[in-house]
C-alpha cells in the first residue's frame, strides 16, 4: 500500500516539476471520464430507443461508439488517481457533465427514429466537445507529461473517427456503412491503455 503512495506522489511531483497546472490537469482528466460515462449511458439508451430501418444501421454505430467511450472512461481513471486525483461521489456526477448537450439528446430520443437526423447532429456536437476537450489536454501535457498526453492522444484519434463514423452517415445515409471494418468498436489505439491498467490493477492488488 505504501509503495502505491510513494508512485502516486511521484508521479504528481515529476509532473509539477516540468510546469503542469497538475490540479487543472486532474480537474480536466476527471470532467472527460464523466463525459465518457455520461455518453455511454445515454448511448445505451439510444441504442434501446433506435428502431426502423434507418434507426438500425445507426445503431449499429451508436453500439460501437458506446463500446469505445466505456474503454476511454476505463483507461482515464488509472491515470487520474496516479496522478493524485479521484472520481467525484456519484450524486456530483450531474454537475460535472454538460448538461446542456445531453438534455437535448433526451429530447431528440423522443423523436421518431426513422429520421435520426436531428439526433445525429447533437450527437455531432457532442463528439466535437470531446475532441476539443481531448486536444486542449493533449497541449497542456505536450513535453511535459509523456504519459497523460499519450493517453489522451490515443483518445482523441478515435474520438476523430467518431465524428467520421457520424459524418459519413449524415453525408451517405444507411446504406453503405460498415463494409468489412471490424475494427471499429474494439479501440485501436486506446486499447494498449486498457492492458497497462489491467496490469497496474494486478500489481496493486498483489502489494496490499
Ligand atoms: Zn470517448
């Protein structure tokens, strides 16, 4: 228990040392991890909600975002408590996301799904919220905090091509997506981050 400690602070202090705003660091990585939760919960609502035919083969896309978005929380939150940090009690978790955005997802999953075009572009914002949230990250830890920025680098290319999976359903339509791409869902780049967590997990686990 008391080398976890000892990690912890390390890695808190190098951080410092280099010039990062380590708390607004914490304080952006925790406010992402609620987002990826708050996205999957609602994704998983969607999901449910989605029929007819257009709303199935956007489902099919709302099911892998949704896979990749629970893999970002998973792979945030080692990082935040080595950091020194900690996820908010959950009854917090309401005033961290951003409202706005997904009370109009609430809305729009009131709407006849055989015309998800509406949803489809909140959706739209709300991956680019996560890109831009994901970038400033990535330029606050740049050169300073190789660890974060990797992690939040990886994240931020499969929050791109979430925007992509979105923007080309709205530009093609049900008809032609998802020949012969297996990869989407499974997350590419982040998934290497999901392994070393495990891994951490196990260590921890075995000092104690
Ligand atoms: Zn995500």
């Amino acid at each position: 228990m008391g080398n976890l400690i000892i990690n912890k602070s390390m890695a808190r202090e190098l951080i410092d040392k280099n010039g990062v705003d380590v708390d607004r660091l914490i304080e952006k990585l925790v406010n992402a991890a609620v987002a990826e939760l708050s996205n999957h919960y609602y994704y998983t609502i969607l999901r449910i909600r989605l029929l007819g035919a257009e709303g199935e083969a956007f489902k099919k896309i709302i099911e892998n975002i949704r896979n990749e978005d629970r893999n970002h929380f998973e792979a945030l939150v080692p990082r935040i408590y080595e950091l020194g940090g900690e996820l908010p009690d959950i009854t917090e978790l309401n005033c961290r996301r951003d409202g706005s955005l997904h009370n109009s997802l609430i809305n729009e999953l009131c709407v006849d799904s055989s015309n998800v075009r509406p949803l489809l572009e909140t959706l739209i914002k709300c991956v680019e919220r996560s890109v831009k949230d994901y970038t400033e990250i990535c330029n606050i830890t740049c050169g300073k905090d190789n660890r974060t920025y990797a992690l939040a680098f990886a994240i931020l290319h499969e929050e791109i091509q979430h925007q992509i999976w979105f923007l080309e359903f709205l530009g093609r339509g049900a008809g032609e997506i998802f020949v012969g791409d297996a990869r989407r869902g499974s997350s590419p780049f982040v998934s290497k981050f999901l392994q070393a967590g495990n891994n951490k997990l196990e260590a921890g686990q075995q000092l104690i």
